[in-house]
C-alpha cells in the first residue's frame, strides 16, 4: 500500500453509546484529515476512548504515516494538530 501524506489537521469525533441491559458500550467514530471527512465508521463494542484507537487502526491500515501508541501523542510528536471530541449519545441510532 502505498504511504500518504502525513496530515496537517486531524479531527476525531467519537459516539459513545451505553447499553443498561447488557452493560456495555459502543462507538463510532468520524475522522477528518485536513478538513475532509475521510472515515466514518460502524458502531463497534468498546468503551472510554475506544474511538481513538479505531481511527489509529484506520489511518494505518490505510497508508497513514501513524504507529501503534496514541493519536494525540504522534500528533504532538510530528506537529499535527489534534482534536478530538467525545459524544454520548442516548439512543442506539445516534451513534
């Protein structure tokens, strides 16, 4: 696969939903590289800050210049400005 360019402005926005019944939670995430949406994903199972790591497993499975710690940190450390926000939803279909 080939490498693209390491972004300028990278935008991470999570849903974080929690199911009472069953005690879990779920995400989705929307990641926005350069001011274009450029994934949005399925909800999946996972709770905190899950959707940060979806958006990592994304950007390098598909030729981002990122590694295997956190989005903030190899944002920090190549001058990549970050954001990243967090919404809990209170309904399954929001996320």
């Amino acid at each position: 696969m080939r490498r693209k360019r390491k972004p300028k402005v990278l935008t991470v926005v999570g849903r974080r939903w929690f199911r009472r019944s069953m005690g879990n939670t779920y995400s989705s995430v929307v990641v926005t590289i350069d001011g274009q949406e450029a994934y949005a994903s399925e909800a999946e199972s996972g709770y905190g800050n899950y959707f940060e790591q979806m958006a990592a497993e994304w950007m390098q499975a598909n030729g981002y210049p990122t590694v295997g710690y956190s989005l903030s940190r190899w944002a920090r450390e190549n001058n990549v400005i970050f954001q990243s926000l967090a919404i809990d939803v209170a309904r399954e279909r929001d996320l």
